[in-house]
C-alpha cells in the first residue's frame, strides 16, 4: 500500500465532496443560524432510549459554526474530528480540480490492510460511542 499521485479516473472523489459541500453546507447554515429550527432528535434516542455513535452531532456542527472547538469536541469527537479533516481536505480538493492535477491515491491496498483500516474505523466508531453514552449525551 502506498500513496500516489493518478490523473482523475471515472469517479472523482475531489469533485463529488465539494459538490455535497457546496449543497449541503447553505442548508445547514440556513436551517441552525437562519432560520433557527430546531434540531430533530434521532431516532435511537426516541425507539431506544440510548444514544447512536453520532448522537449529538448535529449539535456539534452547531457549536462549530459559532466557533466554539472545545465545546464541539466535548459533544461529540468524532464528528468534530470528520469536519475538520474535511475543511483541511476542501483547498487540496479545490486546487487540483482548478489546475487539473493528479490527485493523491494510495493504491495497492491489500486484503489484510483492508481488515486492518476496517477494525480501526470500528474501533474509532466504538470509542466514540462509548464516550458520547458515558457523558449522557
């Protein structure tokens, strides 16, 4: 498995998350700063009476528009974490869209590392939602 650096092949990762961005971004400001509905409460919560691994991150996006990190990471880490991997993702993505550059891959992904990547964003998940049920959120 390594990193490397391929033209565009037929699914272009770059252009489809500044897409989602770029649509779901103005509802979400629309809907929590403009519009101030409230937020729904998941459906977990409402059938279970316990939280799911994302419980809260909504909630998190909020505090991050007001520009509040600490609390954001304080509800919900994992979400936080996501958001802003992808704010330091969204300038790579936009240069080599504009300048028409290969775009960073890794490639050879072998079966082994698949299982690995695999148990460690289900450890991540797991973690994740053991904190958010351990802080009653």
């Amino acid at each position: 498995m390594k990193v490397s650096l391929q033209r565009p092949s037929a699914f272009d990762w770059e252009l489809l998350g500044l897409a989602m961005f770029a649509f779901l971004a103005p509802i979400l400001v629309v809907w929590i700063k403009i519009l101030a509905w409230p937020i729904p409460n998941g459906h977990s919560r409402l059938l279970w009476d316990f939280p799911c691994p994302l419980c809260g991150g909504t909630r998190s996006l909020e505090l991050l528009m007001s520009g509040n990190w600490q609390a954001a990471v304080a509800m919900n880490p994992m979400v936080t974490l996501l958001v802003s991997a992808f704010l330091l993702w969204m300038p790579y993505a936009a240069v080599v869209l504009w300048r028409q550059w290969p775009r960073l891959r890794i490639i050879g992904w072998t079966t082994r590392s698949i299982r690995w990547a695999m148990l460690l964003v289900f450890l991540i998940v797991l973690a994740n939602w053991a904190y958010i049920w351990q802080m009653g959120i």
